[in-house]
C-alpha cells in the first residue's frame, strides 16, 4: 500500500504523478491499468484544486493499494461537500459542441472505475474506487 498527504496546489501536480508512477512501478501495475490510474488522480486533484478548494490550498490524502482483482484508491479532501458518485454529470455533446475545453473530468473519473462510492465523514470528502486489474 501507498499512503500520501499533498498540499492542494498546482505545484504538486507533478508529485502527484510520481507518487503514483512510484507505486505503479512498485507493484507491477501493467501499463494500460497504470495510464488509466494516473488520469483518474489527475481528474480528481485538478477538480479538487480548481473547483474544491478554488485555489485557495487545502489538503488531499491519497491511499492507493493492489487489492485481489483490482486497484484501490481512496482519495479524501476537506474542500466543500462534492459526491462524486452522484453529481450530474455534463452533456458531453454540449460542452463538444460549444467548443468548452475541459468539463468532463467526473465522467472520465466515473467510466474508468469499476466502482466508485463517496461519503462524508465530517469535513472529509472521500472516494473510494475500485479498477479492476489483471
């Protein structure tokens, strides 16, 4: 298992890609399963840095570990209450089709997992997601 706490910053952006890769590597994450983790974490740090914590800083606790069939990641933040499960999710043919850049972030989050579940623990946001592995 890997455990990290990082600052909410863009600055941490590529130790955030690291900590991941390191892990990856670590546990012999064939490179498909790796490529789509370090999107999903990329997804969910630049949602929480840009849309939780508005840029303001905060932190965000990542715990990745190979479960039997999968790859678990619980990603926690204390930004403002955001179900990832179950917010809606954009028109992806309206936000092509304005020309918008960005905006779907949570559906690529949602697509990727096997399983994705969210709760509020105090002030904590936490996701849990299950990818499946080979």
């Amino acid at each position: 298992m890997s455990s990290f706490q990082l600052p909410a910053s863009t600055d941490n952006f590529l130790r955030l890609r690291t900590l991941a890769k390191d892990f990856c590597t670590r546990e012999n994450v064939d490179s498909d399963l790796s490529c789509r983790l370090l999107v999903m974490l990329e997804e969910l740090f630049t949602n929480t840095v840009q849309h939780g914590y508005r840029g303001t800083g905060g932190t965000v606790q990542i715990e990745l570990e190979r479960v039997p069939g999968y790859i678990r990641i619980q990603y926690e933040d204390t930004a403002p209450f955001f179900d990832t499960a179950n917010a809606p999710l954009p028109d992806p043919s309206t936000t092509v089709n304005k020309g918008k850049i960005g905006g779907m972030g949570l559906l690529l989050i949602r697509e990727m997992a096997d399983s994705l579940t969210y709760e509020r623990q105090g002030v904590w946001n936490r996701t849990a997601i299950l990818m499946k592995s080979a």
